[in-house]
C-alpha cells in the first residue's frame, strides 16, 4: 500500500519579541523583557537562556531533542554542547533560587530535556476529553448554562488582568519632533494645555529673566505671555485651559506665584514661597488650589505644599519621613486620586513617590542614583513616564503603577530632563544638546584649555593606545565615526558607524592590550551591543550582552577576552566574555563590583557602596581615595580620575597603582560629564572631552499602546 511521505518538520524559531508572556509555577515569565519574576524578586536571562525555557514550556511537558533546541534557539546553527549545557544549568539555577517549586528539567539521556512543573508531575499540553475522562469527573454542563459559566469565567478573568496588571500594551513612539522648538537661548519647562494644542514654555537669555512663552504645537510663531522683570518658569495650565499659572524668581528672596489668563492679560501674585527661590508648580484637579516646593524656613527640607486660591492660605501636604532631603516636582494624576513626586534621600538618592490624595500609605515606584528629573503622568493615570540618566545618555521609561515590570521606550544621545504629558499621549521634554572639541589640560587652574582638534565636532570618546595612537568616536559633517590618530599624523577616518542616529549612543573605547584591536559597547533601545573591529577596521566579533545596566568593557592581559561590570537584578558584577565564544560568559566577581579596569594580570574596579578605587585580586585593597563612581582609568601605572566631578575647577588627579598620595596631572575646565580623560603614554599629556557650547531646546513626541 502506498502512503504519502509528510514533510520534514522544521521547528519555529523562537523570537523573544513576538513571544506572549506565561506563568510557570510560581514564575512569572516575560520573554519580550528576558525577565522572570516571583515574589519581590526579578531576575534577567540571557536571549538564550529565555529561549530555551521559552521553547522547553512550549512543548508542554514533551521530551525537547537537542536537534530542535539548535533550531528553535540558535537558527539551526549547530552548537556544542556546551552552549546547551550551559543554557539548562542556568536554567536550573533559577528554579534552585525559588527552592524548586516553579519547575524542574529532567534530562533524557541521548534525547533531550522535558521540564517538569512545580508538582514534579510531567506539563501536559492538553486536557482529557469527555469521552475519557474518569467517573470522577463532573457531567458536562448544560449548553446554555455551560455558555453563561463560560461567559462568567471569562469576564472574571478580563476584569482581574485589567485590575492586576492595567491596560494593555506597551507604550511605544509613533510621532518624533525632537526638537520642536530650537534656539541658541535657554528654552525649558515645557508644558502642554489641556486639548494639546498648545505649549507653555519658559524661554530666555539666561536663567535670571526668562518669560513664558506659547507655541502652537502645529507650528506657527511664538507668542510672549509675560512680561515680568523677573525670572518666570514652571507653567501649568489650570484644568479648563483659561490660566497658567507660573513662579516667579529672584536671587536671594523667596519666589512668588503667579496667575496670567490665556491668550492674554494682566499676571497677578496669589502667593509666596517662605524659603525656596524657586519652586515647581501644579494645579489641583478642579482648579481651586495650587501644589508647589517649598521650606518652612531656610534651615528646613523642602516640602509639598498646597496654596488655597479662594483664601490665599498654604499648607504643607505632604508630611515625609525625617530621612528625607527635599520632596520637588508635585504633579496630580489626571483622574485626581495620586500625586506624583521627586524625592531626594540623603545627597544622591532620588525617588519616584506615588502618594495618594485622600490618605493611605506612599508606595516608591523607582530609587535611583542616576541624574534624571522627569516624571509625568500617562492621560490614562496608569503608567508613569521617567527620564533616565546615566554614562550612556538619556531614555525614557514607562513605570506602569500597578507594579508590573516597566519598560524602556527609547533612548537619546541628547540628554532629556524634564518631561511634561498631554492628550492622547502627547509628551514634551526639555532637550540639552552640546557640542565638543578635544582639548589638552591647562597647567594652572583658572587658565583656558588649549583645542587641539579642530576638524571634527561632537567628540564623544577618547582613548589612546600603548604606541601613543589616539582614536576617537566623533562627528564630521553629519557623519559619526572612528577617527585614528598615528603618533605625529593628522587624524584619518577608520570606520562609520551608527550612533544616536540609530537610536543608540557608543560607550568608552577600549584598544587590546598589543593596539591590535578596539572594543567598545553599542547602546540602543534594544539593549547592550559589544563589538570589536581589527586596527584597520574589519569586524572580528560582535554580540549581545544582556543586563539592566553595564560598565565599559576592558581587555585581559592576553588580549582574548573582555571584562564587563554588568547590572541584573540582584546587583553588579563583573563578567568575562572569551572573543572566540561569546555566548559563553562568566562571572568572574562577586556582587558588588563595577566599572573594572585591568594593568597586566591586576584587576582594579569601584564597589557600589564604597569611595575610591580598590585592587580586585591578589592582596585585595583601597588604592585611591577617589572617585565614587566614574570617570576613572589607568593610565601609564596610574589610576587617574576627576576632582571634583563636572566642575569649573575641574582637576586631574593620578594616584600609582601601588597606592600613594594624589598629585594634580592638570585642569580641566568645561569638562563634559560622564566623559573620561585620555593620558598619552608618550608624552604624559592629558586631553579631554571639552564643551564647547551648550544648548537647551524643547521637543515632543506621541506615544500610543500596542
């Protein structure tokens, strides 16, 4: 008898992005984010490592042949053994960490894997039918009841997903104006009416007479709304979009708050600050009172208030913890219940607060470190926006308030700062632009820096090799790439690559130890990127690197590996990627370590909860008092770093890595944050990044949710 030969079956690829999220055990999977959630804790796979556990639940408890894995997982490319290995023994330590009660993965001997949910019992992928389930089983159901039960259950259900987790979608970008409103002046405080028609926006000379200004969002001329002899900024249109209501500023005495009606008239004063120069300022959801930042007096931190319009009478609203420094910031969530505020713990921390209105216990939906200081509402009162700031730039985040995993939406290499929402997912942002030139030290402080680069604009990093070749990612008319400098030769492009442009900005660069090779880490919306290209320029290896945050990465003494400090959910650590093997990286510290750099076979690196730079191995210990953090390198045996951070006064410190006092190698005025110095081994001189002009502008996106 004949039979009809089936095709062969050709597993699906698994591809994160399109997977839905699922629950396994007491997990909570989220294959788009690599994220695995249970309890208070979350947890950051690898692509990899999620694909598998991704491709071991689809089967739903059937064996998984390792043939399938390498299609599923790797695109058909076969890999060793080991790389699967390695994918399942992360696997398994994930499950050891919840005490093994979300799952188990049995290995088959010569076949594959089966994971096994939380009651050891095989996953089955489908339920017995009628026909043969036990006596145990109820009856069916009657039709139409069986309906209405059905219908019962589901709307249950929709209602628990919608209360437990809010709407659905993620925030993405769909419209992009950035910058909208573009000048060689200070233009800040972006502020949408309530129909998104318009913007309100405080724009000036300088920070010490600035006025309020209006910009129909379709374009057109600008529109002057004040006229003080003071410093307007922070306006905020009532609810009905008939005033705004701004502060007034002036060194040395408290600020004031006014009202001006739109599209013109007289301001008048409604209130005064007790201690603060300057304040942030907000309407109530019925347009009856103000919130602003204040002190009870110079001495005292700043606190929310609330400013009655009708008495003129404020009163302090919000009564935090003695711990904190300042609350700043108030914005009330457009349906009324919430507000949303800046607080800052201690000289660093700050903190995300949602506090509820009509009384309750604050909940913190974000502590960080970083430099960001926007937050705005979503329209729907559901999710909170956030900048964030750090060594790579800026990004804008979406914090969604009943808890589940935030996510971000896009980066920036300009740096955003304060954000402000409007109708149908309208989002305008402060935008800070600056332009840099190379530059050599100055000798004395108070002396101007000396540019030794003209030719290029927009320098973003810096590094030189051991033979004294300087290499350099910045700007030529519009094109970024790597520029190489030969010891005594005018700079020569090396490669083009993509940067902000792309949606992604490029850390530090990092030559190999023989100046055979540069490494650096590609930052985008999707992630971390690390690359590396020969001196001439060809690519010799390229992979993911999966992390909340990452250090720059460093070359061991062979030149056959990199080291990288990289954030999960638990903390940095440092891990090593062999270049020949990437998917195979390791840890090679404990918690605790980042921004590590090597000399030779010593390994140097900065602890998160510790001042200085601290020898790693060997006979572990401090080696120089500064910094906290970065920028810091090891230069010519010497650990050189900034003193103080971003200043005018600037200096360039070197500490020998033997350990020692601190000497001044130079200053260096006009110094860019978050940018690092380069020390030529050849003549001991120090160039940095210097800004050369810097500008604030506004722009505004749309967000919608897919």
């Amino acid at each position: 008898m004949n039979e009809h030969l089936k095709p062969p079956r050709v597993p699906e690829p698994i591809r994160l992005s399109d997977e839905p999220d699922f629950s396994l055990g007491n997990f909570q999977v989220q294959p788009s984010l690599r994220e695995v959630r249970w309890g208070d804790r979350r947890e950051q796979l690898e692509p990899r490592v999620m694909q598998v556990l991704v491709a071991l639940s689809r089967a739903g408890g059937a064996v998984v042949s390792r043939d399938d894995l390498n299609e599923r997982c790797w695109d058909g490319r076969i890999v060793g053994e080991a790389a699967i290995n390695r994918c399942i023994s992360k696997l398994r330590e994930l499950s050891d960490a919840a005490g093994k009660t979300s799952f188990q993965i049995e290995t088959i001997p010569r076949v594959g894997y089966r994971l096994r949910a939380r009651d050891s019992s095989p996953m089955v992928a489908a339920r017995p039918s009628a026909e043969t389930a036990s006596p145990s089983v109820p009856p069916r159901l009657p039709r139409a009841l069986g309906w209405f039960a059905a219908a019962v259950v589901l709307g249950v259900a929709i209602a628990a997903i919608i209360f437990f987790r809010g709407p659905s979608g993620k925030w993405i970008v769909v419209e992009s104006h950035q910058p909208f409103i573009t000048t060689s002046q200070i233009a800040r405080w972006p502020a949408f009416s309530p129909d998104g028609t318009m913007i309100a926006y405080s724009f000036g000379p300088d920070i010490a007479s600035r006025k309020i200004y209006l910009r129909l969002r379709n374009g057109g001329n600008p529109i002057q709304l004040t006229h003080d002899a003071l410093d307007a900024s922070s306006p905020a249109w009532s609810p009905d979009g008939s005033t705004i209501a701004y502060v007034l500023a002036q060194t040395g005495r408290p600020c004031r708050i006014m009202l001006i009606p739109v599209p013109a008239g007289a301001s008048r004063q409604v209130g005064r600050c007790r201690a603060a120069e300057r304040s942030d300022v907000s309407w109530d959801h019925a347009g009856q009172a103000l919130f602003f930042a204040d002190s009870a007096s110079e001495d005292k931190p700043q606190r929310i208030w609330r400013l009655d319009l009708q008495s003129g009478r404020a009163v302090e609203f919000v009564h935090p913890r003695a711990s904190a420094r300042d609350d700043d910031a108030p914005s009330l969530s457009p349906d009324g219940q919430t507000m949303l505020l800046i607080r800052w713990i201690g000289g660093t921390i700050r903190q995300i607060v949602l506090h509820p209105v009509s009384g309750g216990a604050e909940r913190v939906l974000l502590q960080s470190s970083d430099d960001g200081n926007g937050a705005a509402w979503s329209s729907d009162s559901a999710t909170v926006f956030v900048t964030r700031e750090n060594r790579w730039g800026s990004s804008l985040w979406a914090y969604p308030v009943s808890g589940a995993v935030p996510w971000q939406i896009t980066t920036n290499a300009i740096g955003m700062g304060r954000i402000a929402s409007g109708p149908g997912g309208l989002l305008a942002m402060e935008l800070e632009s600056i332009e840099t030139d190379l530059a050599l030290a100055s000798a004395t402080a108070g002396q101007p820096p000396r540019i030794i680069d003209q030719d290029l604009s927009d320098v973003q990093r810096i590094s030189y090799a051991r033979d004294g070749t300087l290499a350099e990612i910045a700007d030529q008319s519009g094109a970024m790439g790597i520029w190489l400098a030969d010891p005594g030769k005018p700079l020569r492009p090396l490669l083009q690559i993509r940067t902000h442009s792309a949606g992604g900005f490029v850390s530090t660069l990092a030559w190999s130890p023989d100046g055979s090779k540069l490494a650096w880490t590609n930052v985008t919306g999707d992630g971390f990127i690390d690359r590396v290209i020969s001196r001439g320029g060809a690519p010799v290896a390229q992979f993911s690197v999966p992390a909340f945050d990452v250090g720059f990465p460093y070359w061991s003494a062979d030149g056959t590996s990199l080291q990288q400090a990289r954030r999960d959910a638990s903390g940095w650590r440092v891990w090593r990627t062999e270049i020949a093997r990437p998917d195979e990286s390791v840890p090679v510290s404990p918690y605790g370590w980042q921004f590590v750099q090597k000399q030779g076979m010593a390994t140097y690196g900065v602890k998160t909860d510790s001042m200085g730079v601290w020898r790693m191995d060997g006979k572990p210990g401090r080696v120089a008092d500064g910094p906290h953090g970065y920028p810091w390198r090891i230069a010519n045996d010497r650990i050189v770093y900034l003193d103080p951070f971003d200043s005018a006064d600037t200096r360039i410190m070197a500490v020998p890595i033997s350990g020692g006092p601190a000497v001044a190698l130079g200053y260096a005025p006009g110094i860019v944050s978050g940018l690092v110095v380069a020390v030529d081994p050849r003549t001991g001189q120090v160039v940095y990044v210097h800004r050369n002009h810097q500008d604030y502008n506004i722009g505004w996106i749309r967000l919608e949710r897919r």
